[in-house]
C-alpha cells in the first residue's frame, strides 16, 4: 500500500482508492455487476491505455515507482460530466527515463510478463484482475493495437525524436556544459521504435 501515497489529497482519498483495489482483489471482475462498480470509480480506458504505453516502453522503473494516478473529488460517479470531472481515478505517465532503451538495451523484453509475474503494486494488482473481465481484456488489446499502429509505428517515432531534437537543438550546449550530459539525440529511442515486437 506503499503505493498509493497522497502528495495532494486527503487521507480518505487514499483510502477510497484503497478501498477499490480491495474491492477487486474480494470480488471477481469478470462478474458484470463487480465491473460496473470498478467502472464507476476508475477509468478503465485511461487504465488501459496507461498500462499499454508503459509496457510498450519498457519502462523498467516502473510500477514499483513512478506512477502518479488522480482524481477530481466529486465523491459520485458522473457519467455526464466532462471528461476527467466525473470522479474516477485515472494515470499520467511520469518519469519515463527508464523506458525505451535510453540506459540500456531493452526492446526484446517482454513488459507485459514483467507486470503479470513480476508487479505487486496495488495499481498492477487492480489491473491483473480486471484482466479476468472479457471486455477490460479486449479493451486492453484494442488500445495496444491502435497504439501499435499509430503512436508507436516507427517512422512515427523517429519523426517526433527528430521534432524534439530540433526545439532542443539551441539548449544542447548549455545543458551540457552545466550537467555534463544531454548530447543523446534520440538514437537508441529511434532503434527501439524499430525493433520493439509486436
């Protein structure tokens, strides 16, 4: 429970969090009425999708660190409010540095077996366990399909390192004379694009 630390909140935002890993953990998510209860208290699409750019990055400082997950507090679901007003609990990706070979070459590992036998986190151990539901599942598959054939094709990727490069390009210098690194132009993020599996 290590992990579900607030750093803005208050302690019964942690607990109603907590209380929602329980819930998954003491029922069984592939019952329909047990997933419209999780549904209603976490976005299950930005769960989705969070887990599956994660594992494609092969973030390996993650998800025993390096997960920031939040809420807006209106205590009820609402599915009419605006995206991200509704209450559930949704991930932003942060700290990445550990993903996509930048230390060292990783594109061949499988993320997925890391977070299925390796993960214990109360966050990975709600996403095991939704994975027992048909749709999450295919939900899960989806997203990583159409993030496979879209932010993540290749051509796509070299084209935004080179993009990034170039606004960086007048800082290179500056950044490297004060720290004594930064001179990485993307080349180990562009061969891991190319030869991450599908």
């Amino acid at each position: 429970s290590d992990h579900a630390v607030v750093d803005e909140g208050l302690p019964s935002d942690r607990a109603q969090f907590l209380d929602s890993v329980a819930y998954a953990q003491g029922n069984d998510p592939a019952d329909a009425a047990v997933y419209q209860w999780l549904e209603e208290r976490v976005d299950l699409d930005n769960l989705a999708a969070y887990y599956a750019a994660q594992i494609y990055f092969q973030n390996t400082d993650w998800p025993q660190n390096n997960m920031r997950f939040w809420r807006y507090r209106k205590g009820v679901y609402s599915p009419d409010a605006a995206l991200g007003h509704d209450g559930r609990w949704r991930w932003m990706l942060y700290d990445t540095d550990h993903g996509m070979s930048i230390w060292w070459p990783n594109q061949a590992e499988n993320g997925l077996r890391r977070v299925m036998e390796e993960a214990g986190d109360p966050i990975s151990n709600l996403f095991k366990r939704l994975l027992r539901n048909t749709e999450f599942k295919h939900k899960f598959v989806n997203v990583v399909a159409d993030m496979l054939n879209s932010s993540f094709i290749p051509a796509y990727v070299g084209q935004k390192v080179d993009e990034y490069n170039a606004r960086l390009s007048s800082s290179r210098s500056e950044h490297y004379n004060r720290w004594r690194s930064g001179t990485d132009t993307g080349a180990s993020m562009k061969n891991f694009a190319n030869e991450r599996p599908a």
